[in-house]
C-alpha cells in the first residue's frame, strides 16, 4: 500500500539558490539526453521497408537506453564538474525521466494510448526533482534530511502514519513556493469488506446541477470555483497580455495569475477529500459511473465538466476507500465500485422498463409501474443495484412479466 503525502517547505535564501541551480541543471542534461534519443531515432528510422543500393549509412551505434544513458553520469561529471553537486541518484532520476517520456512516445503506456512527441524543457519549465531514496528516519520534528541537500524545514501538519516507511522524497516548484511529496509505503494489505456484507450501501450520480445525488435522495450542491473566480481571472490575464514580454511587470503578473488558478485549483481539491470523506464515513459501499471524461470534456459542457472535476474526485475517492484515507481509519477497506453508465438515466429502477428521456426531462415518471422521482436519483438507485449485482433490465416486453395472459406464449391445442 502507498500513498503520498506533501508538505510546504520553508527554505532559506541559500537553498532555494541550491534548487534553483539543480532544477536548471537537470533541465540540460534532460534536453541532452532527450536530443540523444531523437538523433538516434531520426537516423536509424526508415519511411520503406528497403534502402538504394547507394546510400548513405550514419554511424552504427546502439539504441540508447536507460542503462547506457546513465553509464553518462560518471562521465558528465568529469566532463562537468559543477554536476557532482546534484546527488547521483536524483541524476538518474533525469534520465529515467526521458526512458519514460521517451517509451509513451514510441510504444505507449500499459494500455496502448501512446503520448505525443516529448518537448524539450525551457527556462522555468523543469520543475521537479526526486530523491529515489532516503535514510532510515528522515524527520525529526518539523526538519527533513535529503541527501546531499541537507536539511530542510518544512510545515509538517499532519505526521506519517505508524507502520509507514518512506520511500521517496519530491521536491517540487510551485507558483507560491517550494513543496515536498514524501512517497510512504506499508506492506500490509487492507481487508476489503465482501459486498454481501457491506452496511449502508450508496449509489451516486455524477452531475451538473448537483455535484452528486445520492441513492437515498439527498444531493451535494456544485460548487463551481472556476466560474465564481473567472471575473478575477480574467482580469489578471488581461495585464499578462498587455504587459511587456521580458518585463518584470509581466513575470510579476505571470506569478499572480498563476497564484489565482492554484487558489481554485486547492479549493476544488480540498471539496473533493471532504465529500470523499463524507461518504466513505457513512457508507462501506459507494456505486459510481465509469464516466468518459475526455469525451464529455470535447463537448459544449466542457467548461463545467472540468470545474467540477469528476475524474479528480472518483480518483480520491478510489484511492481513499482502499488506501490510508483518514488519520482516525487508516486501512478503510471499503468498496468504491464503478459500473457501467449504459441505460441508467433511462431505465426504471423499480421495473426495469426503458422509458426514454431528453437531457431537459428531469423527473422519471415510468407509464408502466407508475414509478416517479427525479431522473437522477432513479440513476443513482440503478447505479446501486448494478454495484450489488442486480442488472438493470431495459427491454420493454419485460414489463409483461406477472401480468396473466400477457407477454406469453399460446398453448398448443391438441
């Protein structure tokens, strides 16, 4: 079981310079080692499957790799030996930074869905640096200890779990400063509750007009931080671009519009933990939709989907029913099982007959049982019995059922 903690850092004047300087550097070797590959690939590449009897043939050397590329480093701080200040294993982060960038690229992630051509990193666009490892207690008190780094206060608001080790250390630059992601692992595995025994099972139904709507009836109102802060926004993007490029008028208008879109960012985030928290604390099983996230974000709800943030709080949501969710539980062992979203704003959840509706159509009133309430608490109720097994039926001639001389078949006289 991992998870990911992360504390603001309170450097000194001399650190952040040492940051600084590490980002900057990696930002090269990256750059380097990222042309390397694309040198590589652009002249061992070939549009045809057959070459001229005469052409010309670049210099054989092998496709290089993570292993070959990190057998650079000892070079490189020969070469240059500014690099023996950056710690050896945060060097080999880099360059398993650009193995990766590199394989999304050619062959894609786990599930196919290749990324596209990895860019090179300006000024001010390499923002992060790992330490792979650490030593056995890292904190005392409010005071980290890196590797080579040295020490470093950081505000530590919330302690390490008892039973957690942690693995690795990031530090990261933000608009309003300078934050570390401590990665903690425990070994031991959280007992998921069976679904026959779970109490007080939940279905949701993801929207727009409510954030979600409960099984039971009862809803969370939308909040909406992107739309209420847009007048701001808007406002601070219009100095950006009248602002001069290079000035320090623009880089300071730059850093407030920056500070803006992380205010929204912090407050929809800090929404989606206490709303997850909400019902994990409530409920041992939560229903959701498999929604399409990416499909809903092309069309004209674009803009509302992505302010409300739904892929962000299903994924807390995931993350915390199974993993350390709150420091009063840490192993929930809850279930948060999402179902197949086909057929449940339409289908009645007390019959099962499909009763089509419109977009504008709130209330699900079924012509066959008689059945009424609003669309989306009708999906929720679907979503649940889907989660517990209990499909959702949608062919129309199933509402004959139990209903004597209806919908069967007539003997056969002799």
């Amino acid at each position: 079981m991992r998870a990911a903690y992360q504390y603001r850092l309170r450097l000194t004047k001399s650190q952040e310079a040492e940051v600084e300087k590490w980002l900057d550097m990696l930002r090269c070797q990256y750059n380097y080692l990222l042309a390397d590959r694309f040198n590589w690939y652009e002249q061992n590449r070939c549009s045809i499957n057959s070459c001229p009897l005469v052409c010309h043939l670049p210099a054989l050397r092998n496709n290089p790799d993570y292993f070959s590329q990190k057998k650079t480093l000892p070079q490189l701080k020969k070469d240059r030996p500014w690099y023996s200040s950056v710690q050896s294993q945060v060097l080999q982060d880099c360059v398993k930074k650009v193995d990766l960038a590199f394989k999304r690229f050619l062959k894609g992630d786990v599930n196919g869905r290749k990324s596209g051509r990895p860019r090179f990193k300006g000024k001010n666009r390499y923002r992060s640096f790992t330490f792979p490892s650490l030593g056995k207690t890292p904190i005392n008190g409010n005071i980290l200890t890196l590797p080579k780094f040295g020490k470093v206060k950081m505000i530590y608001h919330r302690p390490i779990p008892e039973g957690f080790k942690i693995k690795t250390a990031t530090i990261t630059r933000k608009t309003d400063g300078y934050y570390v992601t401590l990665s903690i692992q425990d070994d031991t595995v959280s007992e998921i509750i069976p679904i026959d025994k779970v109490d007080n099972p939940v279905g949701i139904d993801m929207g727009l007009k409510s954030f979600l709507v409960k099984s039971d009836g009862s809803e969370v109102p939308i909040p909406q931080y992107y739309r209420k802060a847009q007048k701001r926004l808007k406002k601070i993007q219009k100095t950006v671009s009248r602002s001069k490029k290079g000035s320090n008028n623009r880089k300071k208008a730059v850093s407030k519009l920056g500070k803006a879109h992380k205010k929204v960012a912090d407050t929809r985030k800090d929404f989606h933990f206490k709303t997850a928290k909400n019902l994990l604390d409530n409920h041992d099983l939560v229903a959701h939709e498999k929604l399409n996230i990416k499909g809903l974000a092309k069309t004209k709800l674009a803009k509302s989907v992505l302010d409300a943030g739904w892929g962000q709080f299903l994924s807390i949501l995931s993350v915390k029913a199974v993993r350390v969710a709150w420091p009063t539980a840490l192993n929930a062992g809850l279930i948060a099982k999402a179902v197949n979203p086909r057929n449940t704003s339409q289908n009645c959840s007390n019959c099962g007959t499909k009763v089509p509706k419109e977009l504008k159509d709130r209330i699900h009133s079924c012509p066959h049982c008689g059945f009424t309430a609003d669309r989306d608490v009708n999906a929720a109720i679907n979503i649940l019995n889907l989660a517990v097994g209990r499909p959702v039926r949608s062919k129309a001639c199933r509402v004959t059922e139990g209903v004597p001389g209806v919908g069967k078949k007539p003997a056969l006289s002799r």
